[in-house]
C-alpha cells in the first residue's frame, strides 16, 4: 500500500502520510498553523486516506469512498463548524454541540471501516467544551478518528494536547474568517430568511449579493440560516426550550414544515459543496436556485 498525493516536502504532510502509511494513524490529531483553507484542505485529503478502500494507493480518488468525500457527500466524513447558541452572541462549540459530537462518534460508520470527524476552528471551544471533548478522547470509540483544526495547538489545554498528535504547517495565516462581526453574518443570513419569508424570489437574489461582495461571509451565514430553519422547526413541532429568535418564529408561522426542511437539506447540501472546495460564486447561485425551489414546492 502506497500513500498518494501527498506532498511530502511539507512537514506536516510528510508525517501524516508516514502515520498513514504505518497503518497506526492515532485516534485524535490536531492540524494547526497555516491558514483556515490549508488546514481544512489537508484534514479532507487525510480522510479520505482513511476511507479509501483501494490495496494499493490511498487515496485512490477513484472509489466510492474517495469520490464521495471528494464530494462532500460521504456519510463517515464529517467536517464540524462552530455555530451560534441560543444565549451567545458568537460562533462556538458550546458543551451541548460537543455532546451531539460525542453522540455522533459513537454510532458505527455507515459505508467506510472508518468515521472521520473533523472539527473546524476547534479553537472555538470554551474551556467546558474541551473538557466534554477530553471525555471523547480519555475513551474514543475504536472505529473513529478526531481531527481538530485551529490557528495554534496552543488554544488547547494541557490535558487534552497530552491526548493527540499534532500536525503543524507552520506559522498560521491570519484567519479573516474569525475576524468577521458576527453581526454582518448575522444580517446577511437574516436578509436572506426575510426574502424567503415574504416569498420575494429577487429580494432573495439581492440579498445573496452580500455574499458575491464578501465571500467570507457565506459558509458563517449558512451556519447562521441553519439553526434558524431549525429553530422554527422546533417551535413547529412545539420542541422548542426557551424562546425562539424573532426572526425564527417569523419563519416558524409563515414557511411550511415541508418547506424548512427542504431548506435544511438544501443549506447542509451547500455547506458540503463549500467543503469539498466548490466554486463559491457557483454555490451562491446555486443556493438561490434551491432556496427558490424550497418555497414555492
Ligand atoms: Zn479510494
């Protein structure tokens, strides 16, 4: 068995391929330095490394597991953001979210021997969700792999860096993504949701331009759209604790059950496209297709 595509005069690279290749990759890895792309960039490659069925090079990128991670498509592939709770103001993986992580590791991988969680930006773990993460790792389940990006190891505590391996591609980027206002992200979703509510298919276009104008802003206010449709599908089926946003219940009276759940799909199918690198200004477009589609089915 060989180990394909990797660069090997990179560091970071040089030893995640030689970690593959010994057949013992380690349950839970950090990758950090570099910018927020690279790093997302090299913890895809790696699953798919680990996923890939092919006997002599992995990754083959030509088996369906390959090409479904390639795709952003493969159920035992998941690659995490950090979202909004109901009481925070920003971005974040709060102990809740590292629960449903936990959750999630634990099921058996559906297609692949192996299930790849990769957690982007972990560095947005508070103190109290890294230690719900240490639990994950003081006993992981045998069939998943933990892959944590962030800027610097240095955001994580000792007890917890005492647990991986880390992987560094140097001196990191500067993450513009984590310098946007959370309340630009915010306007932007709700511009969108606004249109989508009052059925105005060119209001949703014109608010899609903030995107065209800001790439930066739209994989945050997928996020941000996300917990909207499914706040307003909790308050739909009444299993909403505490009260909804505003904007929320707006969508929770005037969009269809059917229709939140369309939008739902639609937003986790783009988000996947944005993982897989696919062309923002396409995926874009592509959004407003579905989302036109989502309200008038
Ligand atoms: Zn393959």
């Amino acid at each position: 068995m060989k180990i394909n595509g990797f660069d090997l005069s990179d560091h970071a690279e040089n030893q995640i391929a030689a970690a593959l290749n010994s057949g013992r990759f380690p349950h839970a890895v950090i990758i950090d330095g570099g910018s927020l792309e690279e790093r997302e960039g090299l913890a895809l490659k790696t699953a798919k490394a680990l996923v890939c069925e092919s006997e002599d090079e992995k990754p083959c990128n030509e088996c369906n597991h390959c090409r479904k991670t390639a795709l952003g498509m493969h159920p035992d592939v998941i690659m995490y953001h950090p979202r909004k709770e109901k009481n925070n103001k920003n971005l974040s993986y709060a102990v809740d979210y590292i629960r449903e992580i936990r959750d999630t590791a634990f099921v058996i991988p559906n297609e692949a021997d192996t299930k790849v969680m990769i957690l982007s930006q972990a560095e947005l773990m508070n103190d109290n969700a890294e230690n719900a993460f240490l639990k994950i790792l003081e006993e992981p389940p045998k069939f998943t792999e933990f892959i944590l990006l962030c800027p610097s190891k240095s955001f994580f505590l000792p007890t917890v860096l005492s647990r991986v391996m880390v992987y560094s591609l140097g001196e990191a980027a500067d993450d513009v993504s984590a310098n946007i206002p959370y309340e630009d992200i915010e306007n932007a979703a709700t511009s969108v949701v606004l249109a989508l509510i009052n059925s105005k298919e060119f209001e949703i276009v014109r608010a899609a331009g903030a995107f065209s104008a800001d790439d930066k802003l739209f994989k945050p206010a997928l996020g941000v759209m996300q917990d909207i449709f499914s706040q307003a599908l909790r308050v739909k089926y009444s299993a909403l604790d505490g009260e909804a946003s505003p904007i929320a219940s707006k969508a929770a009276a005037r969009l269809s059950v059917k229709a939140l759940l369309k939008l739902t799909d639609n937003i986790y199918e783009l988000l996947s496209a944005l993982d897989a690198r696919g062309n923002m200004n396409l995926t874009i477009t592509r959004m407003c297709t579905l989302f036109r589609a989502a309200i008038n089915e």
